[in-house]
C-alpha cells in the first residue's frame, strides 16, 4: 500500500473513531434528558391525578377516569395507579393494570423509582397525604420523544457518512500535496544513472524534512561520483602502467627472436626483462595492498607491534634491494626513555609496508639516496619522522599525492607508479595515525607520522 493511502485510510479511521465518540456520547445525552424530562412529566401527572382524587370530595374514581380519558395532554398508553398504605389500590386508570407488591415494596424503600416495562416508561414514587404515605405509579409510551431520539440517530448516521466521505477526499487530497515533493525527489533520483552523475536532486522548501532528504540524496550522490571518478581514472591509471611493462617484455622479446644471439646478450635481455616483471609485481602487490585497505569491511588482525622493530627490518630490506640507498635512525630524546614506549597496537605487515614506501620514496626522490628517520614518544603518541634531501613537492601538488597514480611533474623522469603515498596514507588511517608533509622544492620532504598507542 502506498503512503498516500495508508495517510489517507489512518487520516479517515482517526477521525470515524472521534466522531463516533462524539456522536455516542451526543446520542447517549439526548436518551438521557428524554428519560428524565419525560419521567417528570408523568410524576406530574401522576401528582396532579392523586391531588384530585384525595383533595376533592366531588371527584369520585369513575368521575377522575372520564377526566384522563378526555384529557388532552393524555400520554399514549398512560397508566397511573394510587396505592394506600396497605398497598390496596384506590384508582387504576385501566383495571386490569396491577402493580405486584414487591414492586411496591421497593418503591417505599427507595422513596423512587424508574424502570422500563416492555415498550413504556414506568415511575413509582411516595406521597405524603393528610400524614399517610401512599405510592403512585405512573406509565406511558414517549412516542414523540423516541420518534426524535430516532430523526437524531438517522441525522447522525447519515451525518456521520457525508463527513467521512469528504474528510477521506480531503484526506487523500491533502496527502497527495504532502507528497507531491517526495513523489519529485523520487521521479528525479529515477533519473540518475551512471552516464548522469552531475546531476542533483531539488526540493522546494529549504527547512523541511523533504528538503533535508533531497540534501542526504545528494551528499549521497557527492560520494557515489567521487567513487565512479576514483574507479574510473584508477582503471585508467592502473591499465596504463600495467600496460607499459608488458610492452616493454614483449618488445624485449620480440628483439631477441630477431636473430641468433650469444649467451651473454640473452643474459642481459632476460635480466631487463626480469626487472621489469619485479616493478610490475611490485605494481600489482600495492594495488592489492591499496585495495584491501581501501575496503572497509576488511577484517584486520592487529597486536602489539613493536615501531622501532618493523622500521629497521623495512630499512634492511630496503638496503638489501638497493645497496646505494641508506637509512639513518636517530631519536628525539634520550634512547633509554624512548624505545621501551614504541610499541602499539597495529598490523604488522601493513605498517611495514607504509615504513618502507616512505622510506624508499626518501632515497629514490634524493641525489644522496638517503633517508633520516627520527623516533619519538609520548604517553600517548609514537612519532616518526623521514626526512630527505631530495627533489622536494610544489605545494600545488602536496594535496593530490595521496590520490593513487598522481605524480608530480618535477619527478616524472624517476620510475615510479604512485601507488605508495595513497597505500601508505590509509595504512595510517587505519590504525587512527596522523600523517603530515612539509616540502621545499630542490631542498627536500619531510613526512611526519604519528601514531596512537591506544585506540
């Protein structure tokens, strides 16, 4: 079922429930003030009756029936009995209407009495005459009152539909306007596919709950963008530099096929050639790397890691690889303080991996192919910082290193991939570190990256 309808059905249900109340209560006031005032009525007349027949000497019983027989204002149906003290009857305006004792009985203990006999209202009551109580008993058929409470009950009914009938059509009117800006953001949001991205949802008033949702939808869409445009120019990226070694092999291969070669000249090709297959698995391990951190529901095993331990076996493997490069450590303060406080909760492997990028990013961007790493710790921060004297980053280009296959313009002619910063960027994000650059063309980089030893 549609929200306009289910609004409309619950609208319509609300307000039957109210006016049934409010007509049951009406109906149930008006039977009530019938009862009374016709009660009265007959005590009146049942008053009126025995005034006449115990005060006046000249009025006999058969005299007194002849008078309520013709009497105008006479009931339907009106009965009215006197009873003396002995609960003898002295008038009956029917005989063959009798009251049993036991009603009679109750009368004068209760002093009052109402009750309906089968269609005719009855009151009984006492009345005290020249010191003698005697019970009076009235009946009749209200049939102008019932007749009325009857028109009421009918005007009720049919009032009752008419305005359920045009509360549902104000109802479901109403509604459909509420909705109408819904019912746009969902025709718009319909409209977007991949090929239309750009384009935004628009909702009428600024300060409402529909705008509010027009304005998630689009932040919504901010972030769906981006991700397209992430994906998109990361395939883009990533074909192109898996496609430059693989041109690179199997041009390599094809010149050697040329012609008979000595031992030695294949030697040199397969060895280029093996180069270029270790940076293109060095490629694919950190898009993988990238991949994996890049995916939020990723389950990481963490532990205690030990910073100084992971950084030196990141420099040795590094200096293992590239016997040019160096890697010099140092710490901030007193090594006695510092090192029994570098270990945190952390990844292993990942930090590892962040540790040695920065590291080999430091020589390969510097002539002296050297990097500085200074370790320092707080109660509740490890930092490390890696300092070069290297090519250094155009502040123009220090906001998009971390964005995977970016390369600065001054270091085009260095081999690389720009893969490592984007890896090592969310490495850091991932055990809630910070990461910081500061760069000076032609002088040199220094990354900061601190650490939390608790998370």
């Amino acid at each position: 079922m549609k929200i306009r309808s289910r609004l409309s059905i619950t609208f319509v249900g609300v307000v039957a429930a109210i006016l049934l109340l409010f007509s049951f209560v009406v109906y149930a006031t008006a039977e009530y003030f019938r009862q009374r005032d016709f009660y009265l009525r007959l005590s009146d007349k049942a008053k009126n009756t025995a005034r006449l027949l115990l005060d006046e000497d000249e009025i006999n019983t058969r005299m007194l029936r002849i008078i309520e027989r013709n009497n105008l204002t006479a009931l339907p149906e009106e009965q009215i009995n006197i009873y003396n003290q002995n609960n003898q009857i002295l008038y009956s305006t029917r005989d063959s209407s009798i009251v049993k004792d036991e009603v009679l009985s109750l009368i004068r203990k209760k002093k009052e009495l109402f009750f309906r006999r089968n269609r005719a209202e009855v009151v009984g009551f006492t009345y005290l005459h020249g010191g003698q109580e005697y019970v009076l008993v009235a009946s009749a058929y209200d049939e102008y009152g019932i007749e009325e409470i009857g028109h009421l009950g009918t005007i009720m009914v049919v009032g009752l539909v008419c305005s359920l009938a045009l509360v549902g059509a104000i109802g479901w009117a109403y509604a459909g306007r509420s909705l109408q800006p819904i019912s746009e953001v969902v025709r718009q949001v319909d409209q977007i596919t991949a090929s239309n991205l750009n384009q935004r949802v628009t909702a009428g008033n600024d300060h409402d709950e529909v705008a509010q949702l027009a304005h998630t939808f689009n932040l919504m869409l901010d972030r769906v963008q981006e991700g397209f445009e992430v994906q998109r120019n990361f395939v883009a990226n990533a074909s192109h530099e898996l496609r430059t070694p693989l041109t690179i092999i199997t041009g390599q291969i094809e010149v050697t096929l040329l012609k008979r070669r000595t031992v030695e000249e294949h030697e040199a090709k397969w060895k280029s050639a093996l180069e270029v297959i270790q940076r293109m698995n060095k490629l694919t391990n950190n898009l993988l790397n990238l991949t994996l951190v890049s995916l939020e529901a990723t389950p990481l095993k963490f532990s205690q890691v030990a910073i100084d331990e992971v950084i030196y076996q990141a420099a040795q493997m590094l200096m293992n690889r590239q016997p040019d490069y160096s890697v010099v450590f140092s710490f901030d303060g007193e090594i006695e303080k510092i090192q029994p406080s570098l270990t945190i909760e952390g990844n292993t492997s990942l930090l590892y991996s962040a540790f040695f990028n920065l590291m080999e990013n430091g020589c390969k961007f510097s002539e002296k192919k050297r990097v500085d790493v200074v370790l320092d710790a707080n109660a509740q921060w490890i930092t490390i910082a890696f300092k070069d004297e290297g090519v250094g980053i155009a502040e123009d280009d220090i906001k998009n290193i971390y964005e995977p296959f970016f390369r600065a313009q001054n270091v085009k002619r260095i081999h690389g991939h720009g893969v490592g910063l984007p890896l090592t960027y969310r490495i850091i994000q991932l055990h809630r570190g910070q990461i910081q650059v500061a760069s000076e063309l032609d002088k040199g980089t220094t990354f900061v990256v601190r650490l939390p030893k608790k998370f």
